[in-house]
C-alpha cells in the first residue's frame, strides 16, 4: 500500500528524537517518555500543545491517515515487553506483537526505514544505537531484547567486498563490527529475561569462527545461555533464505542450567510455492528492459564458461526463489519472474514484502509501504521472514512466562 510521504520528519515535529520520543509516549505511555514528550508538545510552535494531539496532526501531515495499521497490545494488556534494535522496518516487532509481546522501545538508523516503520506501527524508531543519548531513553526493565544487529561485517558478500577493497571486517571494522557490543553493553546494563538475535548464515563461520566464538563468549560471560541454529524461511515463505538465530536466558533469573532448544520451534513442511505470492495484474514498469535482459544473459554465460556458477535466477513458479538481498533493486537478478511472450520482470514491492511473510492480503491490513520502489526493495532484502521470527519467539515466550 503506497501512502504520500517518503518524507522522513513532519514540519511538525521536525527533529529526528523530538519525533521517537514523542511517538514512543503516545504508543507505549511509558513513564521514561513523558517529561520530554510534553516538554515537545508544549514548545512547538503550532497551536497544538498536547503529545497526543501532536501525534494525530504528526500522522495526519506525512500519511494523511491517522491510525495505526499494526497496534500492539495496549499497555496493561501485553504478555511480555520486548525492545527492537536495529528495527529496520519492524518485521520483529510484527511477529512478537503477533504473540502478544508490547514493544517498548525501537532504534533504527536508515531514515527511510524509519519512515516505513512509523507508518506501520505509529512510531519513530530512535536513531545511532552507538549514542548516549539515543540509549538513555531505553526503558529501565523490559523481558527481551531483540534484532539483528548489521549483517555486512559478517556476510559472504560483505567480507568478499571488503577484501577486495583492502578493507577491515568482522570485529575489526570500526564503522559497523562493534555494534554487536552495544548490543552487549544494553544486555548488561538493563538484564531482560531472553535476547533474541538474527544474522547472517555466514556469522558462524566467519573469520574462521573467531568472531562467533567472541560474540558467544561475551554473552555467556554477562551471565546468560547461549544457543544458535541456522534456519531456513523456506518453511514458512517460498523463498531460500538461511540465517543465524541466537537466544540466551539470564541464568540469575532461569537458573544456571536454562537451555533453549530449537527443535521444539515447529517447522512446516517446506512446500511453498511462488505463484502463491505473485499478483496477475502487475505494472510493467517492472518488466525488464530488453538490453538489461540481453546483458544479464551475456554476463551469465561468461561466468558459466568459466566454471562459475554467478548468473540471474530465473524462477521456478512451482518452487522457491534464491534469497533476496538488499542489493534487489539494481535489476532484480537474483529473482526473476517469467512472462509468457515478454522477457521477465521484477517483483513488486506487495510481493517483496509477501515473500518476507509481511500480510499483504487486500482482505486483510496490508503492510504499507511509503517510500519508493528502489527503498523498499532494499528494505525487505534486508528484513527478516516474520513468520520464522514468530515461531521462534513463541518458544521463547513459553520460556520466559514458565
């Protein structure tokens, strides 16, 4: 669903933190929010001088809506508390919502992922998890801690560009490997009950298993267990996509023997289809342009003589696709959708965010998407599957409400 604004602040309430804390107060009525939040109110410069009214007006001026597609449980309500770090648009947030957790705080710094969150669930992420500031106003208790925290220091494609470029990766690249500590210094700081991370496949065995072996070790030292598994979204979406889960219990509160273990996350059968996601009637502006056909054939070709397996995923409409990454909107390589008599297209962005397990059923609230094509494609490829998440979080809150 396209909304009008792909704008990233309302005029007004201009300010980056201004609108986190202010949205923050109003969604989640928590006591940490609410001094700055009339503080916000009362000083601008519209005759509008109460949070909530501010908000409406907030909502009213980017989307020219004024409710919320995807509420949480009012506060009171909620099963569990939960904080969502490095949100990107939310697809944590949608699946422990879905299981009747409240999000009391959530930081992402791309600004245009921001705008797709707000217009999702009626919140600002905060920004720079790496600032004092930005952290300051993480509630003091919550249950669990979640996200997934950078992915390039650790993937096969980041580390393969880093290299090549003579860059540093892993924990020894300044910009984006030590944000996992950050993660570590919330854990220690404010103990939830659980964490509950997401990366790469390839974060095992990056750097020979030195930087996994870091990561276990600093949370087993705060005090917390430790389990991981690769699973993949084909059971829940018609798409390959592998990736590390990472879930630990605060053993003062568990006990030193809390385990989590992953075979009890119940897996359907992997017999999606990705036919079942595609629309019939599809603009085609997302059908390739002849030339760009022609070169991707070449370019896989050459690869293919030379031994190489690179080359475009044309899709079987019976099975699944290739993982879809953040770099989809460059020309949609790695899934490519066949058309009888045309050259093939892209997908849209409903369908990105379908084959990421966001609702997108026109019966249904569809997720909203408010920013442009090229945005959002980045957006889903760096997304997690939500239905994976929800059967893994499921387990997790059966743990912490035992």
């Amino acid at each position: 669903m396209a909304l009008k604004s792909s704008k990233a602040n309302s005029p007004l309430v201009p300010n980056e933190l201004d609108s986190a804390v202010l949205t923050h107060y109003v969604v989640t009525k928590n006591k940490v929010y609410k001094d700055k939040a009339y503080e916000i109110a009362e000083n601008n410069p519209s005759e509008i001088h109460e949070p909530e009214a501010l908000y409406q007006a907030v909502q009213k001026s980017l989307f020219d809506v004024t409710d919320i597609p995807f509420p949480g449980p009012p506060k009171g309500k909620e099963k569990f508390t939960f904080i969502d770090l490095f949100a990107g648009i939310g697809g944590f947030r949608l699946a422990l919502q879905n299981l009747g957790g409240l999000c009391v705080y959530s930081s992402e710094y791309d600004k245009y992922a921001q705008k797709t969150y707000f217009a999702n669930f009626g919140e600002t992420p905060f920004g720079d998890i790496t600032k004092e500031e930005t952290k300051s106003f993480i509630p003091p208790k919550f249950d669990i801690l979640c996200g997934g925290f950078p992915c390039q220091p650790f993937s096969i494609a980041g580390v393969s560009k880093k290299n090549s470029l003579g860059r540093k990766h892993g924990f020894e690249d300044e910009k984006q490997g030590n944000l996992f500590f950050h993660v570590a210094e919330i854990i220690e700081k404010h103990r939830p009950k659980a964490f509950f991370l997401e990366n790469v496949k390839n974060l095992v065995s990056h750097d020979k298993g030195n930087t996994f072996r870091v990561i276990k070790a600093t949370l087993e030292e705060l005090g917390y267990s430790f389990n991981h598994r690769v699973l993949n979204g084909k059971h829940f979406v018609p798409q390959h996509r592998d990736r590390t889960i990472m879930v630990g219990f605060d053993k003062q509160v568990f006990g030193e023997d809390i385990t989590f273990d992953f075979d009890l996350v119940k897996l359907p059968e992997a017999d999606k289809q990705i036919k079942s996601i595609l629309k019939s009637d599809v603009d085609p502006k997302y059908t390739l342009s002849e030339h760009l056909w022609n070169y991707l054939q070449g370019y896989a070709k050459k690869h293919k003589e030379k031994g190489n397996g690179f080359g475009f995923g044309l899709v079987n409409l019976d099975g699944i696709s290739r993982t879809m990454s953040a770099r989809y909107y460059k020309d949609g390589a790695e899934i490519l959708i066949p058309q009888n008599g045309s050259v093939p297209r892209r997908l849209t962005p409903d369908e990105c965010a379908a084959l990421q397990g966001y609702p997108v059923n026109a019966g249904h609230k569809s997720f909203r998407i408010p920013v442009s094509d090229n945005q959002a494609y980045k957006q889903f490829g760096n997304s997690v599957v939500t239905p994976l998440i929800e059967a893994v979080g499921k387990e997790i809150v059966k743990h912490i409400k035992s």
